[in-house]
C-alpha cells in the first residue's frame, strides 16, 4: 500500500505536470522534456468532469443514496454553473432529487 506522501506526490504531478521536472532541474541539474497539459478544451472538460464528482463525494459523504439515473444526470451535465448550484445543494439535500428542485 502507497504511503500517504507517494500518494500526495502522485496527486500533485498530475495536477501539475511540469512540478516534477522543476524538481529534477533545480538541485540535480536534470533536464527532463517538458509537455504542455492539453488544450483549453481539456482542461474545461477536466473541470467540469471534477465538479460532477464533487457532486457525487458529497451525496455519499453525507450518506445520500445516488440512484444510477441521478448519477448518469450529474455526470452527464456540462454547465459549470449548473453543477456549482448543485454543489451547493448537495450540502444541504436530505435526498438527491433535492438538486433538482
């Protein structure tokens, strides 16, 4: 089982993928190729795609049933202010159709 720094780690470096690289040319002098993390439209799908999922922690966390139709709908939404306001209402949903009202 990873430890909870190699976790940490793995977790930075995929957000940041070039960290890495500064780390290895600072204080050992490595030159490691760079790579740009993808267009625009990516990272937009990325942030949407973690937002959905923000949605989803909190129904579970707050020990709310997720039904596969509510699930497939949260995930399936590509408005960021849509999933923002359900954010806001999964915090404080006593079911996860409360969402939607």
């Amino acid at each position: 089982m990873p430890s909870r720094l190699h976790e940490t780690l793995v977790e930075l470096f995929r957000e940041r993928p070039g960290f890495a690289a500064e780390l290895l040319a600072g204080p050992l002098g490595i030159t490691v190729p760079t790579f740009e993390r993808g267009d625009a439209n990516g990272e937009a799908r990325g942030e949407i795609r973690g937002e959905a999922k923000s949605v989803l922690k909190i129904l579970v966390a707050r020990s709310i049933e997720v039904t596969d139709e509510v699930r497939e709908r949260i995930l399936s939404c590509t408005d960021v202010d849509q999933l923002d306001i359900w954010i806001n209402r999964a915090l404080t949903a006593t079911t996860a159709d409360d969402l939607f009202s």
